[in-house]
C-alpha cells in the first residue's frame, strides 16, 4: 500500500507530525512571556486566547485535540506498516464495504480452486472487557473457496494461536442469480449471504471425519493458522490507516492545511516533550 504521505504531504507515516512546516504563529502579548515560566496557567492562558483570536474559538478547541490523538497514534504505531506479501495471495484495502480482502487464484496444477477471505476493518473503543479481549486476541475471518460449480463458505478465526472453524456454508456459484458473482463481496453480495442463505447447522453436530475434511479443504487452499494470523496482522493495520485517514480529514475540514501554523500552534511545550517520547512498553516484563 502506498505510504499516506503521498495522499496527505503533510503526513509521513512513520512518526513525524503532521503540521505545515511554515509557521504564521501569533505573537503573546509581552507579560504573558515575561519572567513566566511557559508552563504556567497564565502563559497557557494568553496562549490558548491568541490561538483562538487566529483560528476562531470553535475550530481551534476542535483541532487541537484532533492534532494530540494523530500526533499519539504516530507514536504508538510508528513501527505500523503492511505485512510482508504471502506468497499466491494478493491483498486489497476495500473502502466502500470496510474490508481487508485477500484473493487467490485457482491453479488447475494443483487442483485447487478460486479463494476469495476477509476480514472487518473496525475502529472501536471496547466498553466492555470481553470486547477487548476480542480486539486483542480474536480475528474473525472469511473464506470462499469455489470448486466443480459449489462455493463452501468457512467462518474460521484464530484465537490463542489456533485456528478454529466456527461454521461451514454451501452456496451453489449462481445462488443469487445468473451474473451474481458470491466472490464479489459488494454491499448486496454481503447482505444477501447473510440473510437470505442458510448458514448451516451447528458444527458440533457434524461428525469428526466431516470436520477433518473441512479443515483439510481449507488447508489445501492455504487457509490455514499462518494465514489466519497474517489476516489479522492485515486488520491491526488497516484499522491505523482508517484511524489516521478519518482524523487527517476531520483536521482539515476544521482547519484547511494552508490556514494552519507550525506545531506550536496547538501543542504546549510539555506536551510536545511528552509526545515525542516512545510509548511504553507493556510486554517487556513477559517472557
């Protein structure tokens, strides 16, 4: 995927922010500088009012902790970046239905066939701690597999490292008409293959060899807990780059890039000293 910076050019992906480098700040009125420390509640007092003087009041308490949560999240996914290519497989970022999609193509050598599988893009504080445990460690994926004329659609995911097959669904190729392609994965494919096809019984109450087969299917199509996990390691960073792209446009409808000054525009000293150290890390205690 092409880095953000070359469709935001005030943004470089990897940890530098993302203000204009030339700066129109406005100058403090001459007691708010003298012989005061700048982290006082005056100096930020007459900052916060000069600042609000140049941008309008709304906009600049709009942006200003808009630029402290993109400035963050640069500094905590700074080493973010796409995972490495797998080999067969091709990977797409889908915008209009908010999906990590991987294809791979049938191989008549190999007597495999077509294998479409994605996975949500989803930005969301968890309120609850289950659902943070299902960010943390659970990675939902979806995998079509066509073969001899039947799609068999696996709902697997990968927790604790293992990959686990959680239904099994069965679509003739044209089950939603002629010229509908179930591999497509568009709004009406998505909606349609959920609510008007059955899903399936209950694994559990298939027999063990029938559940052997299904794995094997899978694994014969490189569905397997490696691509599980890529899948996932696909999710963490899309979700970074839906996350700083939905932030890098709010900023600039609140205040357009050639309206905006340097970094001291919207950050304190002590913040930008905070911001620019490396974020915590919470697994060096682990073994």
């Amino acid at each position: 995927m092409k880095r953000l910076s070359t469709a935001f050019p005030s943004l470089v992906l990897h940890g530098v922010r993302a203000c204009s480098s030339t700066s129109t700040a406005v100058e403090l009125p001459p007691q708010a500088l003298d012989g005061e420390p700048l982290n006082t509640n005056a100096r930020r007092g007459e900052w916060v009012q000069a600042m609000q003087e140049k941008y309008g009041e709304g906009a600049f308490q709009l942006f200003r902790p808009l630029y402290r949560d993109l400035v963050d999240e640069m500094r905590r996914e700074a080493n973010t970046a796409p995972p490495t290519p797998k080999k067969g497989w091709s990977v797409a970022l889908d915008d209009k239905v908010n999906l990590v999609v991987a294809r791979r193509e049938a191989n008549a050598a190999e007597k495999t066939g077509r294998v479409v599988a994605y996975t949500n893009i989803k930005m969301a504080n968890p309120p609850k701690l289950h659902q943070g445990m299902y960010m943390a460690d659970f990675f939902p994926v979806e995998a079509l597999v066509e073969r001899n004329g039947v799609i068999m659609h696996f709902s697997s995911c990968a927790i604790d490292r293992r990959l686990h097959l959680r239904n099994v669904r069965a679509y003739a190729v044209d089950a939603l008409g002629p010229g509908t392609d179930i591999m497509s994965l568009d709004a009406n494919v998505l909606w349609s293959t959920h609510n008007l096809l059955y899903d399936g019984p209950c694994l559990w109450h298939l027999e063990v060899d029938m559940l052997n087969e299904m794995y094997e299917l899978m694994m014969d199509h490189a569905v397997d807990m490696d691509f599980v996990l890529w899948m996932g390691d696909w999710a963490t960073y899309a979700e970074h780059v839906a996350a700083t792209r939905w932030m890098l446009g709010l900023m600039d409808a609140v205040i357009p890039e050639d309206r905006r000054g340097g970094e001291e525009d919207f950050l304190l000293e002590e913040e930008m000293e905070e911001l620019s150290n490396p974020p915590p890390d919470y697994t060096s205690s682990r073994d």
